[in-house]
C-alpha cells in the first residue's frame, strides 16, 4: 500500500517537473531569440543602416585631418610681402 502510494507521489512530481522543463525549454528559446536580436540591434550604426548619426553611441570619432604633420612651417613663403586691407580712419 505504501509502495503504490510512493509510486503515484514520484508519477505526479514527474509530470509536474516535466511540465516545468517544457515551459523552462520554451522560455530559453523566446529569450534566445530576443538575445540574437538585440545584439543585431547594437551592431547597428548609422553607416550600416538607416539611423541618424546622432544615435550613434559607441562612435569613435575619426581625426579632422588625415594628413600627416610635416618638418613644413606654416604660412607664406619667406620673403613675400603679401596683401592686406588698409587700416581705416574709422
């Protein structure tokens, strides 16, 4: 008699737990697919699809000039006099 009882117990615990696995199962594959695609989402920049460059947030900012400095001083050449306007009497 204890025996029979002991077996329905364990039988219900079964489908109970079965029950829970099934609806831990699905709810690992919805938060696997929300995952995959939030991390599409972050991929996304202005560059690569239609966003505005002001919701860009991880933007590294590329320098204003892609020259390279030179040995070169800045200005004219030594010896021109160069053009100006005239100081004004007022």
């Amino acid at each position: 008699m204890e025996l029979s009882t002991d077996i329905l117990a364990l039988q219900s615990l079964l489908k109970k737990l079965v029950e829970e696995l099934s609806v831990a199962t699905s709810e690992i594959a919805s938060l696997k697919a929300e995952n995959l695609e939030l991390k599409r989402q972050l991929g996304q920049n202005s560059e690569n699809s239609h966003k505005p460059p002001s919701t860009d947030i991880h933007k590294v900012k590329k320098d204003r000039s892609l020259r390279e400095k030179t040995d070169n001083k800045v200005g004219g050449q030594a010896g021109h006099k160069g053009h100006y306007l005239k100081i004004s009497e007022k």
